[in-house]
C-alpha cells in the first residue's frame, strides 16, 4: 500500500490561548512519514492566532506549521479558502479547542493507507469539562459537550467537526463546505461538517471509524448549562430545517408550531412542579420548533434558499 500524505487543518476564531493549547498538544503526538503540514487558518478579526503559530512553529519545527487568514467571519468559507491551497491528499479537521491522543495522526495515516478510495474517516470523541453538568441535563447537550463513543457493531456515524478526515478531491468534487453552515454563517444554522459529510454519503463514499483516533473537547462552564443547551436546540432546529423539502414546508411549519406550543404548555406546568429535568426538556423542545420555524419562515420568504 502507498504511503497516504496528509495534512492537518485547524481553523481559529477570538481563541489564541485555546489555540495555543491544542498546537502544544499536537506537538507531543507521533508524526508519520506522509505528513505534510499543519494549517491554521483565523477567520475574522485578527486576534492572536498569528502569534500564537509563530512562535509554535519556532519551537516545534517538527510540525511544519502554516499560518492563513481570511478576513470574513465564517468557518465554511475559512476552511475552503485553506482548502484550494492543499494538493490531493488527506485533510484531518481539528479545532482550536482540543487536545490529542498522541496516537491520533498515526491511526488516521494507517485509515487512509488502508482505505484510499471512496471513504472519509472520523475518530472518538471525550471531553475536558470545567464543570460537570448535572446528571439529568448531560444527555440532553449536543456531543460536543458530552462526547462520542462508536457503536462497535456499525460504521457510519456522523464525525463531530473537530475530529474527522476526508481526500481533498472528494471534498471538492461535492461543492467543498457550504457558507449557510456553521459559525458566522448567515441562517445560523450549525452542523457544516454533518451537512458535507451528507453529501460525502450520497456521492457514494463509506465514513470509517477510526477507534484509536481520540480527541478531548475543551467544554467551558458556560457551555454545561441548560440555557446554552436550548440555544444549540435552537440551532440546531435552523440546521434541520434547510433539509425539507420545498413541498412540505408549510406542513412542517404547521407541525412545529403545534409541537412548539404543546412544549410550551408542559413549562408552566413543570414550572409550578418545580421538576428541572421535565421543564427544560420542554423548553429544548420549544427551542427546537422555534428554530425549525424560523428556518423554514426564513425558506418560505426566499431569504437564503430557493
């Protein structure tokens, strides 16, 4: 099997002394003969980050460090830009805001000579929580916020953003990532990386899991409360929402309205009982739908989606 070339790509926003960390944790991973490069690329307002790679590069010349910056606040737009510079070869995707396994690159490398075709790859998921949520409100945050483990039996989960990989002509033959999606995108819709990964499935390419791929997410305080969780729900409901189809958008408006009040109507009475975990998983809910309406108000007005 040929030796797979693979490149890392880090994208950053306002976080330098995340960043920091993480390229700090990267240098203590174990570097296979195919790695070309790691790329951080900052979106946005200058903030650090150039520093921040300048002086990393200088002590760990090992890791063949690039600094880019675009000044348009938004991850998918970030990420193609880095993108159109890279040969074909692997992209591993990591962020700012994590820690490694000083085995990960190596797994990815020996995925990718394995599977060099038809395939992108994603890798486990723990998290380094500052304070840990209550137990009855943990399942309830997204997985960023409480990790990711494999289902031993099946292949083909969707890869959180900061830990997967895919070959740089499949990324560009589906259309690269979509600007709607993610950070700074205009519908605030989340989930840039599930919604390529998508695409990546119905072009006809496999996800492979990659068990000794691991990552620590870095959870701040004030993503382990309940308040960030409806808003992520909200989120999220935006994301759901660009994928209906254009023939059921106004049942589907309907449908959210109805679940959204039915939520709604289980808060004041969960409020009076004073039960936390039944009230916030209806405010979740509400969260949801009121994001799933705006989306789909949002489609139905022509703003961003025809």
């Amino acid at each position: 099997m040929s030796q797979a070339s693979l490149t890392i790509l880090i994208p950053t926003y306002g976080r330098s002394t995340l960043l920091g960390r993480t390229l700090e944790s990267l240098s203590n991973c174990d570097i296979p003969e195919g790695y070309v490069e790691t790329v951080v690329i900052e979106n946005g307002p200058k903030s650090g980050a150039e520093a921040v790679v300048r002086d990393t590069a200088i002590k760990y010349p090992h890791l063949k460090i690039r600094y880019m910056h675009v000044e348009r606040a938004n991850k998918s737009h970030a990420l193609n830009e880095a993108l159109a510079t890279m040969r074909d070869e692997l992209i591993i995707f990591f962020d700012d805001d994590v820690r490694f396994d000083p085995g990960v690159i190596i797994a990815y490398n020996a995925a990718a000579k394995n599977n060099p075709r038809n395939c992108f790859f994603g890798g486990p998921v723990s998290v380094d929580q500052e304070a840990p949520p209550p137990s009855w409100l943990s399942p309830m945050l997204p997985r960023s916020a409480r990790g990711m483990e494999f289902d031993s039996e099946q292949q083909g989960n969707d890869y959180l953003g900061f830990n997967w990989a895919a070959y740089v002509h499949d990324l560009k033959e589906v259309g690269l990532f979509d600007s709607n999606f993610g950070p700074g995108s205009p519908t605030k819709a989340t989930g840039q990386e599930a919604e390529m990964q998508r695409r990546l499935i119905s072009r006809g390419l496999t996800p492979i899991d990659v068990h000794d791929a691991r990552v620590w997410h870095y959870v701040p305080t004030s993503r382990s409360t309940p308040q960030w969780g409806a808003q992520r729900r909200f989120q999220r409901g935006i994301s759901d929402s660009i994928k209906v189809d254009k023939g059921e958008l106004l049942r589907r408006a309907r449908l959210a309205a109805s679940s959204g009040i039915k939520s709604l109507i289980v808060m004041v009475l969960t409020r009076k009982t004073k039960d936390p975990e039944r009230y916030w998983r209806a405010r979740f809910g509400l969260a949801y739908n009121l994001g799933l309406l705006k989306g789909l108000t949002t489609r139905i007005n022509k703003r961003h989606y025809s």
